[in-house]
C-alpha cells in the first residue's frame, strides 16, 4: 500500500465506504425484482395449468389430436 496523506485517505475511506453502501442497495433491488419476478412466473404457470385442463378436457371430448402432449413428453 502506498503512504497516503491523512487527506487523501480519509476521501477513499468515504469513497470505498459510499461504494460499498450502492453496491448493497444495487444487491437488495436485485432481489426484490427477482422475487417480483418469480412470483409472476408462478402465477402465469398457474394460469397456463389451468387452461391446459380446459384444452384438455375439449380435446378429449371433440376427440380431437392434443397439440400440447408431445411438448410435455419434451419437458419431461
């Protein structure tokens, strides 16, 4: 480390100090958009499992082809 003026250090003492505050304030707004995120992944995945069983149900009783099977035998 280089010999710093009382001055000078104390300015990058407040600049590390200001940076690091950011940095978590940057890493909080982070999460919190995650968790905004996530939480509207798993409320449209409920939505879509609700209308698949609708598209189900239809297809079953048209006796019609199910488009959606072959994409669930792909996630699986």
């Amino acid at each position: 480390m280089t010999n710093l003026h009382e001055e000078d250090k104390s300015f990058y003492e407040t600049t590390l100090n200001e940076a690091k505050h950011k940095i978590e304030i940057i890493d909080s707004k982070i999460e919190e958009e995650l968790a905004r995120v996530k939480e509207t992944i798993n409320s449209l995945q409920e939505q879509k499992k609700a209308v698949r069983q609708i598209y189900d149900g239809a297809a079953v009783i048209l006796d019609v082809q199910n488009e959606f099977e072959n994409e669930e035998e792909g996630e699986e």
